[in-house]
C-alpha cells in the first residue's frame, strides 16, 4: 500500500476506500498524473474564469486547501461552488448539484450567452 493510499484509507471507511480504488483503476495511467498535480505552480493569475467545484466532505482535496487556493486566484470571473456532503467524486455522487453549479457558472461568463 502507498503512503497516499495509507493517509486516504485513515479517512475512509473500508467501504469508501474499496470504491476509491476501483475508481482508480478504471483510471488507468491517469493516478500519476493526478496526484502530481501541483495547481499552485501554475500560478494565480489567469485571463479566463476559474470555477471551482468542491465537495464539502473531499478527502482526497479537502474543501479548506480548495478556498485557500481559490482565494489567491485572481481572474476577470472565478467563483466556488461547495457541494454539500459531496466527497472527492462529487459530479458521481451529486450530479444534479454539480450540473446546477456548472449552468450557473455558465451563465456568467459573456461568450457563453450569446
């Protein structure tokens, strides 16, 4: 077992975890991307909008490093949209809220309501 894995299964119940790493392994090739990902060194300032969709109850991104990060981002539109209850798969387990908050994001961006 990784380190990654250990520190998420300390935070998981064992069913949670067992569907964490099925997700995982449906994604193959993709968990090393993933997990090196380092969204701070692509900087804080964007010319496009930044939406962020954040689970409240994310294990994986917890929703406080999430708003920490969104609140340094500077771009002409951004806004963060916690979805309730929702953990780190949130447009699996909450896709209507998810839906709800991509249309709404949508809707403020120019281009878009054309």
């Amino acid at each position: 077992m990784s380190r990654q894995d250990s520190l998420i299964r300390a935070q998981l119940s064992a069913g949670d975890f067992r569907a964490y790493q099925e997700g995982f392994q449906t994604m193959t090739g993709l968990a090393s991307t993933v997990f090196s990902m380092d969204a701070p060194a692509l900087g804080f300032s964007f010319k496009i909008p930044v939406f962020i969709i954040q689970g409240t109850e994310d294990h994986i991104t917890d929703a406080a490093s999430a708003a920490e990060y969104f609140e340094r981002v500077q771009a002409p539109i951004k806004r963060m949209t916690p979805i309730e209850g929702a953990g780190h798969f949130a447009p699996t387990t909450h896709t209507e809220q998810v839906i709800k908050a991509i249309r709404e994001d949508m809707r403020l961006v120019p281009s878009v309501n054309k």
